[in-house]
C-alpha cells in the first residue's frame, strides 16, 4: 500500500488520482497509525514551510515519519514542499527546523535574471543524474510543472539529482538512500512525471 501523508497541507486528491491511475493500491492518511501498513510513503505539500512542520509535529506525523523512514528505510517520495521539509532549516518566513533528512537548507530563489519572477511557476526542462532510479527512461531534457518560491541547497552536492535553470542553478530533485523529492509536481506533470511515479512503484 502506498500512503500519502494527509497533514492538512497537500494537492491530495491529484496526486491520490495520478497514483491510482498508475495501478496503486493507495490510500490516504490523516492518521499517522494508518501509515504502519503502508510499503512507501508519499509527503505532498503546498503551502508555507512552517506551517507545513507545525501540522506535521501537532498531528504526530513527525516522530512516525522518523521512525519509518530513517530506521526502518520504507521508501518515501516528496513533492514540492514536502520535498522542502526534508531539509535541515528553511528560510521562509524566518529560521525553521525541517525534518533533517537531507543536509541542507531551503532558500528563496533569486534569479540572476531580474526579468524572471518568483514565484517559478509552469514549464520547465531539468538535467539529472544519469544513475538516477527514479528518473531512469526520462528523455535527455524532460520538462515538469513548478510552482514555487523556495528551494533546496544540499549540503552534499551528490544529493541533487536533477536540477534545472531559472536564472542560475535551482534543485529540481534530491535522493538519498531510500528518500527521493521533486520541487516540481510529478502529478501535474502529464506523462513525465508518471513515469516518475511509476519508478517509485518499482523502486526498492
């Protein structure tokens, strides 16, 4: 079963639709008890990153998603500011705590482009990792659907797996171990990003 963490803050029903449609048994969890039975775990997210932690940490996601994904390694997939949390600290609206699960921070974009505005919002081409699992059976220079203002400076560079350019270098994709995130929205992203959901199906 494929649980996606209901905390209040997520485009749930798209991405419950796209996992459906890709023949998932997949459930939504606004209890974080529901998730013990899940086998992978998806974090959506749209939204504020404060916000986002605090219904986290209030509904008692938090210690459950620590102990699923850190200890007992479940697969997890987040997107957009599900993906944000994933970091060490986040710069919106002040210094928050994220999940820690990935080193790094999340920061406000700032294109070197002045004709570019933020948010970053629609289409756009990334470049990835080519030992990426998650993205393997992409074309060169695929395109996906964004939508945000914030994204993620990895401390470790390897944890970028794809990338894209939005007036300089913004992080379209990070994995480490058994946690993969997209900035961009897999859902909205026509059949690209179902092949994204696909690879995290079959990923082990």
């Amino acid at each position: 079963m494929i649980g996606i963490v209901d905390h209040g803050m997520g485009n749930l029903l798209s991405v419950f639709n796209a996992f459906e449609y890709m023949g998932a048994d997949v459930e939504l969890c606004g209890d974080p008890r529901d998730l013990e039975d899940a086998d992978k775990i998806v974090l959506p997210g749209v939204g504020a990153f404060p916000d986002c932690m605090k219904n986290l940490k209030e509904l008692g996601f938090q210690e459950v998603l620590n102990r699923l994904v850190l200890e007992e390694k479940r697969p997890v997939l987040g997107i957009c500011l599900g993906m944000q949390v994933m970091a060490e600290w986040g710069e919106e609206f002040g210094e928050h705590q994220g999940l820690g699960w990935i080193p790094g921070r999340v920061v406000r974009i700032r294109p070197e482009d002045p004709g570019l505005k933020v948010p970053h919002v629609g289409w756009n081409n990334i470049r990835y990792s080519s030992d990426s699992p998650l993205l393997k059976g992409l074309p060169e220079s695929p395109d996906f659907y964004f939508v945000h203002s914030f994204h993620m400076e990895c401390t470790d560079p390897a944890h970028v797996d794809a990338w894209c350019d939005y007036g300089g270098r913004v992080t379209a994709a990070v994995r480490r171990d058994n946690i993969f995130a997209t900035q961009f929205h897999p859902e909205k992203s026509q059949d690209f990003g179902l092949k994204i959901i696909e690879n995290f199906l079959s990923w082990h």
